[in-house]
C-alpha cells in the first residue's frame, strides 16, 4: 500500500517523469518553446494541425520542439468526430506518433468540449491504436464512458481554456479522480502554479497548461514556475497530507451511551 | 478484475497486526478527509479509534444528513419458506435441525401481505432457506406477482442464483437483492459451510454482482458478525460495497450488521462483537462511503436502535416476524430464524422515529413500468 | 485543370504534388499533404498525379495548446 518511490506516469507505454504538460500555442516567438520545455522538465506538448496560409515561408514547429519530448497532436478546430478522427489520422500518419488530444468544440462562445463527439471520435481512434486523451467537461458518467471506449486518460477542464480561473471544477474533478481508473489531466483554465499545485495535490495525475505560460512576461520563468508547482503539488499528494479539520471535536452526546 | 481477485489479494494482509499499529494520528488524518481511501477504512476501524467515537459520529450524523437528509426508511421481512438444504453451523434452519419446515402456500402469502400492508409498509423483504425444489422458480415468481399488489418495493433474500434467473426476478417485479457473505474469510467459511451448495465461496462471493447486472436496482450486503475477526469483516465488506458502487454505478449498495443471536447458535461463536464495535464499524462505513445505505434490523434491541437514528443508519426493519406465517396466523410453536429483540410494532417504530427529528419513509420507489 | 485546394477552387498549373506545394510558395518541410483524404507522405509526392477535380489538404503543424 505504501506510494511507489518511483513515481512515473505511464501513458501508452511510455514512462513520464514529469507530469506537467505544456502547449504551443500563443508564445510571441516560437523559439521560446525550447527553453521553456528545458526550464520546465515538461516531457510532453501539444500540437495543432491547420491548412497552410499560402505564400507562408514559416519554418515547421516541430523544429522547435527537441526529440526527447513526446508530441500530444490535438484536434482543434474540429466541429465533429469525424473531422476530430480525420485530423488524428492525418498528425499520426505524418510521423507525430500515435498520442492524440481530442478537441472536439461546438461551442464557439466559451470554447467548452462536446462530450458526445468526443466519445464517439475516442471509441473509434482507440480501436485504431491511437493512445488518445480527450479533452472533456468534467462528468463522472462521462469519464467511465471514455474509460470504456478505450481512451488512455481523461482531460477533464479546470475552467474554461484560456481564463485563467483554476480550478472551478474542483468538486466534479475530485469526484472523476475517485472513481477514475485512468490518469486524470486537468487541461485548461489553470492560471497560476499555486493552482496547478492545488490540481495535483487532490490526486490529478498530470496538468496541462499553455496560456498561462506562453502569454507570461517571461515563459521561461513561468514554465519553470508551473514545473516546480506540478513536481510540489506531486509531492505533498505522495506525502498524504493531512486534510483541512473543518469541525470541532464535541463533547459525546452521540457516543456517551456506549461507556455509561 | 471480479472482486473474487481483490479477497484473495488481501488474504495475505496482516489485519492483527497492522490495526495494532495504528497511531492516533492515523486515525486523525483519516477522519478529516474528504474521501477516504482503504487505508483510511482500516484506520477508523482499529482499536485506536474506539477514542474517536465521538467526532467520528458526528461527522457520520453530518455526512448521513447531507446525503440521506432526516429520513429513515422502513422495510418489513416475510418469511415464506423455511426448507433449507444447507449446513451452515450457526443457522437455526440449518438442514440438520429438526423442526416441522413449512411454506406458505400462494394464498397463504396474500394473506400475510394483506397483514403486512395494513400497517402502512411498503418495502417487503422475502426471504426462504434454500431449498430450489420446494420453492421453485415458479413459485418465487408467483409470489412476487402477488407482492406487488400490496408493496412498491420488493426485496429477495433467498439463495444465490444465476443472472438469468434473477432477470426472471427482475421481470416479474423484484427490485432489490440482498445476499450476505456470512464470512469474507475463505477459512472460516469453508468450516461453518460443510457441504451443499452453498460451499462454494465465490459462487457466493459474486451473487451481488451477478443480480447488479440482472437489473435490480438496489443490492444489500454485510457479513454475519460473530463468524470472523469482526473488524477485518467489516473492512472486507467495505471494500466489497466500494467495488460494486464503483462497478455498477447505477445501484444503489447497502450494508447490514447482522450480530449472531443466541437464537441461531447451533454452534458457538468465537468472535464477540459489542455495541460499541458495532457503532464503530458503522461510523468506519458511513465516513468511508457517504451515499452508502445501511440496514438495521430488529435483531437489535429497542434501546439500540433508537440510538442508531443519529449514528448513519438509513433503514429499519419495523413489526418484523421472523417464522414463516407470523403475521397473519401467529403460530405459537413456528420456528424463528433469530430472535426479534425489538419487537414494537410498525407504530411504535414509527413515533420513535419522528421523535428523534427523522421522517419515517414507506415508500421510497416504485417501478414506473 | 481544376482541384480543390484548402476548400476553395484553383486553376492548377502544376503536375505532381511537389510542383503544387512549390507553386503555392511553401516551405515543404512543415507541408503535410492530403489527396482525396489520404495522407501522402513527402517522399511520395513526386510520384503522385495531380488529377483533374481532386481534393488537395495542404496543412501544417501550428501552436496550439
């Protein structure tokens, strides 16, 4: 029963030391993916796949992203899970390996996953090998329906992408990570490092975060910040801390019987 | 996974010695989490945590109210057969004791229902020895039909089956299941059940899943105490109610805390288990499961029960007879299962009930189909 | 000849794949191809016709998180 000592997080068959996931979208230079994976320990990050802007001479990104660290192809942009099945085929078979993130967003407004499409593009890219983890509203009825159609983990939202709100579904999350026979990834709206700390602290197995780091000042830093946080937040979960008394001890007017 | 895997798994855990070690702030720690984890289960379970009753009660009264609000449900027993071919040591039906066995004939169970219903129950609970060629499929069936004229819930305990026929059940209008492990310890249940069918451990072991699957919508399990080391029992029966609310999520488990009574001592029994491990393996349950169901029966004494209102109790048996036929006929020489230590009437359970700030509940479900 | 390129119609002076991507002035090396949904590897667009009326994907990787 005691917590293993060494303490990895196997997704697809592949051993990660560090659970901290990174993205690349929004940086205001590519270049500083590199250092910001190296100042981080991230050991995975995400992809997206778009048409060509003609004319561009814009150099490949996966220039910018060394070979040790594993590529999580999302599907943004995709409405439904055919176009979600169509864009994982298409990062898998242009050499990004077999990990897909599935994106599936038909709300434009608050960019908030459609759980439907997305279980019905995990039911079938599982079947095709892929090592999917699909981005979703967090459900318990939901998370159990992805465990079955073979998804690899589970991403459910801590608020929505982008807002930098935390965990605002820390409740139904704590629920998924109970119940949950898969890693559990808290994928966007984590803001700060104390936030991604809190995620890992309550059990997540592994947090993403893109904006947060990329529309920093510094994302170097602030990479560097979110690695200490997730490796911290690890940590005091392998340590089992204590959890917060929030009552006190009474007398025994329950019990009392029981000695008299 | 089956649950058969996890018991064999923990067969060769040290309950003796790791509840001997159990600190203070073992048990601390794991009364003030949130959600508690197996071990958390053993802490609150150990002699250490005999000191803790209280707060742990109290939290159990704040969980039990969060999720159950102030409520208690009411279910009456109905024996309609006491054949049993089993040889189970501790059982006053056990194959071996003479007594003149009966089965109530099809309108012998109308008559009992009509008694029953009269004083307002609605959750029946039926139960037989097990005996499959005296009471047959057919039979079981027949009787449900007639049940569900008088009662919106209806509960089996009879023997182990398999799935199939508990779809039968189902179809016929049975809606809860309750099979008790007697013993989780693989040793002694092979001792106290020498023969028949129901020596097969596992047969038994997977009862509940295979009528969660059948379709009832509630199962209720416990082991008999008294059998095996009490505590490493109640764990054992945790971690059971915790595997079948995590595989099928669409029922609802309860526990039971059958205590063996003198009634059934056909043989001695070894371990003691005292009102105040009693309340403790309840609190231990409700803090480790908080939508958890639990089942009093009258086994327990007025006193007792009355008490349990407030301690995460969230069903009592109410105006139980425990002889085949007792409440329409009344047979002065019927043979009882085990002794009805609280033996009120339906309302007198019911004022206790309102007395204490709780509202007694009839009925709680019906089928909709 | 006619095709569908990204979703829109172009007249399409070149015969083969490398031609397009070259005519369309993109870097191959961060070009992923795809004709009437399949996934052309690069070392086989050379090899691979460009044919009136067909369904041409022209994509890259881009940040995204």
């Amino acid at each position: 029963m005691a917590k293993n000592d060494n303490d990895v997080l196997v997704l697809g068959g592949k051993s990660f030391t560090n659970r901290l996931l990174t993205g690349t979208g929004k940086f205001s230079s590519r270049s500083l993916i590199s250092p910001m994976l190296e100042a981080s320990g991230s050991q995975m990050i995400t992809v997206a796949l778009r048409r060509v802007d003609m004319g561009s001479k814009d150099e490949n990104i996966l220039t910018f992203i060394p070979d040790t660290v594993t590529l999580l192809p999302n599907t943004s942009g995709a409405r439904t899970a055919k176009e979600a099945i169509r864009i994982a085929r298409i990062a898998r078979e242009s050499g990004c390996g077999n990990f897909i993130k599935i994106e599936v967003i038909t709300d434009m407004q608050y960019l908030l996953p459609d759980n439907q499409e997305t279980l019905k593009a995990t039911e079938v890219l599982a079947k095709e090998g892929f090592v999917v983890l699909p981005y979703m509203m967090p459900d318990i009825t939901f998370a159990r329906q992805l465990h079955d159609a073979g998804a690899a983990a589970v991403m459910p939202l801590g608020s929505p992408i982008g807002t930098n709100l935390g965990l605002e579904m820390k409740s139904m999350i704590k629920r998924i990570i109970e119940i949950s026979s898969l890693p559990v990834v808290v994928d966007a709206g984590i803001g700060r490092p104390s936030q991604a700390a809190q995620a890992m602290e309550m059990g997540a197995d592994a947090v993403l975060v893109n904006t947060a780091i990329a529309t920093s000042a510094d994302p170097v830093r602030a990479g560097k910040a979110f690695g200490m946080a997730v490796a911290a937040g690890r940590m005091a979960y392998l340590a089992d801390m204590a959890d917060e008394q929030d009552f006190a001890e009474a007398s025994s007017p329950l019990t009392g019987f029981l000695r008299s | 996974m089956s649950f058969m895997d996890q018991v064999i798994a923990w067969e060769e855990f040290d309950f003796k010695d790791f509840f001997e070690k159990v600190t203070t702030r073992d048990v601390q720690r794991s009364l003030h989490r949130d959600i508690l984890a197996f071990r958390d289960l053993l802490h609150l379970l150990s002699p250490c945590a005999q000191d803790f009753l209280e707060p742990m009660a109290q939290k159990a009264r704040l969980l039990t109210r969060q999720y159950f609000g102030r409520t208690i449900g009411l279910y009456a027993p109905l024996y309609i057969s006491d054949y049993c071919v089993n040889q189970c040591t501790y059982c006053g039906f056990n194959a071996h004791t003479r007594f003149a066995r009966t089965k109530l004939t099809l309108d012998q169970i109308d008559q009992e229902a009509e008694a029953i219903a009269k004083t307002g129950i609605r959750h029946i609970l039926v139960l037989t020895g097990e005996a499959p060629a005296r009471t047959p499929m057919s039979y079981l069936t027949d009787a449900v039909r007639i049940l569900k004229k008088y009662f919106s819930s209806i509960g089996l305990e009879i023997f182990p089956m398999d799935e199939a026929d508990y779809r039968i059940l189902v179809a016929a209008g049975a809606d809860s299941l309750t099979v008790y492990q007697e013993v989780y310890d693989r040793k002694i249940y092979k001792q106290v059940h020498p023969g028949g069918k129901k020596a097969d451990y596992a047969y038994r072991l997977l009862t509940p899943e295979r009528g969660a699957q059948a379709g009832f919508r509630a199962v209720n399990i416990g082991a008999l105490f008294g059998l095996g080391n009490p505590m490493a029992e109640a764990f054992m029966a945790g971690l059971h109610a915790r595997y079948l609310e995590q595989t099928y999520p669409d029922v609802e488990v309860s526990l039971s805390l059958p205590r063996m009574t003198k009634a059934e001592g056909a043989t001695a029994f070894c371990h003691s288990f005292p009102d105040i491990s009693f309340v403790q393996c309840m609190l231990a349950w409700r803090l480790f499961m908080p939508r958890l169901g639990i089942t009093i029966s009258t086994r327990e004494s007025a006193a007792f029960r009355d008490r349990l209102v407030h301690l995460g109790a969230t069903r009592y048996s109410a105006g139980s007879r425990t002889d085949v036929g007792g409440y329409a006929r009344n047979l002065e020489d019927s043979t009882v299962q085990f002794a009805v230590t609280d033996a009120r009437s339906v309302d007198q359970i019911t004022r206790m009930i309102r007395k204490s700030g709780f509202q007694p509940v009839f009925k709680d479900w019906e089928s909709v189909i | 000849m006619k095709i569908r390129l990204n979703g829109r119609t172009i007249e399409c002076r070149s015969s083969r794949l490398t031609g397009l991507v070259r005519e369309m002035g993109l870097a191959p090396s961060s070009v992923v191809a795809e004709v009437n949904l399949e996934v052309v590897t690069q070392e086989k667009w050379e090899s691979t016709w460009i044919k009136d009326g067909d369904e041409i994907e022209l994509l890259s990787f881009v940040g995204g998180g």
